[in-house]
C-alpha cells in the first residue's frame, strides 16, 4: 500500500475520474476527503470506499467559491489533523463555438476550472509549507496542450491556464518539499463524453479519438487513477513542475 497514514483531498469526486481516484487513494491506505458540488454523489462515494475498509468523509463545496474552500480546508483539518494529498480535479465543460460564447459561459468555465485550482491550492499551501511536505496533482486536458476541438476555447484556455499555474506553483513550493505536477487525459470515457452531445455524437467521437490515438483505444478513469497514486505517492518524489499526458498517445 502505497498511501498508509496519508491523508488527500480529490475535488469534484462524486462521480467519474475523481471518484476513480478517490476510490484508488482509500484503497492505498489514505483517508479521503470525497469532495463534490452535491453531497449526495460524494456520499455514496464514501460508502463505497467504507463498504470496502477505507476511511473517507464527504464534503460539498464549490471549488470556485472561496469561501466554500476555506471550510472544505477547515473541515479537513478537523477531520483528520493534517493534508498531504491535493487532486484538483473539479471540471466543467460548456462547448460553444467562440462567436457564441457569452459572458456566462467564459466565466462559468474558467472559475470552476482555473480559478477553481488556484482557490484550493492557495487554501491548501501554507499548511503544506509549514508541514514541508506535499504533493499536488492537477487535471488538465489534451485541449489544454494541443489543437482544441471546436467549441473548446473556455475549457481549452482553462485547462492550459492550469498547466502554467502547475509550474508556477511547483517552482514556489519546491523548496518546502512539495511536488505539484499535472495530469493531461486525452478521451475518458465518463458523464463528461455525453454531455451536450446525442449517443450517436459521443459515439462518433469517441471512434474519432480512437482513431487518432496511438494505442487504438480510450481510456477509462481507472488509466487516470493509476497515474495520480504514482504522482500522489513516493515513488514520483524527484518529479515536480511537469504536465503528463495520459492519452494513448494522441500527443506524440
Ligand atoms: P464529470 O463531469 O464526470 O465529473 C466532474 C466532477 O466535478 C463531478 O463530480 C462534478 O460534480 C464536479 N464538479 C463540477 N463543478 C464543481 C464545482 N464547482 N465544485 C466542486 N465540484 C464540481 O467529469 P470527468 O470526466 O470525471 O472529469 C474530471 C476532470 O477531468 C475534469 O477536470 C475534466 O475537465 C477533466 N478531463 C476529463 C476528460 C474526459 O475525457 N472525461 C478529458 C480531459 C480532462
């Protein structure tokens, strides 16, 4: 077991990648914090994790509301004393094409998104310094590495913003022994994929991703799980400041 006596925080958790993570860390040995918009998905969440003898508590909060984060921080400390682990994998997607974008959609996409990640590293930080120990795993996209699809330009400018915060935050918080590095899933096949889109037009895409990835294939949120225990554990303690892409290999 990689993660004993640790303790970690996976934003947006509920359901889908996060909870995949989440689900992977209890079984490591950490003790979850299960954090989604809606108590009911984070709940559940927690007990499948304690069906199966790990330790996890269930926290709503809106990753965009600071506020909020101050008490998902808070309510961690009291819970468990400590945090070691930081996912911010919290996300949404709106796809407009740019000449369609409104005010709304920008904001909306970029404050759970990118500011999102900035409100729970900051909240998290100082304890982490004072600790002098870390690791912080964001999730970014393919959209935020290479050419968007269409009606990507406030997910793609989020998710590419967030790569640059990883680096900024790995070269402020090195010297306190605190890794952050970034995850960049290419297709998972989760809630996300269907989302404004008919079966027929997820499917479609999905066989276009398939395509133009290396392997052949999609990934599932368990292909992400194993790459965050790595990012989350020891065994990445000399990686810091980078952007892995786990994606089948459409980047390349
Ligand atoms: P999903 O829609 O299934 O899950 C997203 C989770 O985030 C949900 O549990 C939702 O409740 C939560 N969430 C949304 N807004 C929130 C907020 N304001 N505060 C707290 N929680 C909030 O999506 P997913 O596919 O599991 O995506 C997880 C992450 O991975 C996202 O950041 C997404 O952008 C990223 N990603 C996904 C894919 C993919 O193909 N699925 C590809 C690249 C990146």
């Amino acid at each position: 077991m990689k993660l004993i006596g640790k303790v970690a925080i996976v934003t947006g958790s509920g359901r889908g990648i996060g909870k995949a993570i989440a689900k992977k860390f209890a079984s490591e040995g950490a003790s979850v914090v299960v954090n989604a918009l809606h108590i009911e998905g984070a709940s559940r969440v927690v007990g499948e994790i304690k069906n199966q003898g790990g330790i996890a508590i269930a926290i709503k909060a809106d990753v965009a509301n600071r506020a909020d984060i101050h008490n998902l921080i808070k309510s961690t400390l009291e819970n468990f004393k400590t945090i070691h682990i930081l996912v911010n994998n919290a996300g949404i997607i709106r796809r407009v094409p740019l000449l369609e974008i409104t005010e709304e959609d920008w904001d909306v996409v970029l404050d759970v998104d990118l500011k999102g990640v900035f409100n729970c590293t900051q909240a998290v930080l100082g304890h982490m310094m004072e600790q002098r120990y870390g690791k912080i795993i964001n999730i970014s996209s393919m959209s935020g590495v290479g050419f968007p699809g269409e009606g990507m330009a406030n997910y793609a400018a989020a998710k590419a913003g967030i790569i640059q915060l990883t680096k900024a935050t790995a070269s402020e918080a090195g010297s306190y022994g605190i890794n952050v590095n970034c995850i960049a899933p290419g297709l998972i096949v989760t809630e996300m994929t269907y989302f404004q889109r008919t079966k027929e037009e997820a499917e479609r895409y999905i066989e276009g991703a398939k395509k133009r990835a290396a392997l052949g294939c999609v990934g599932g949120p368990e292909d992400i799980a194993n790459l965050a225990l790595f990012l989350a554990s020891d065994d990445s303690n000399f990686i810091t400041g980078q952007v892995i892409c786990c994606d089948g290999g459409i980047h390349r």
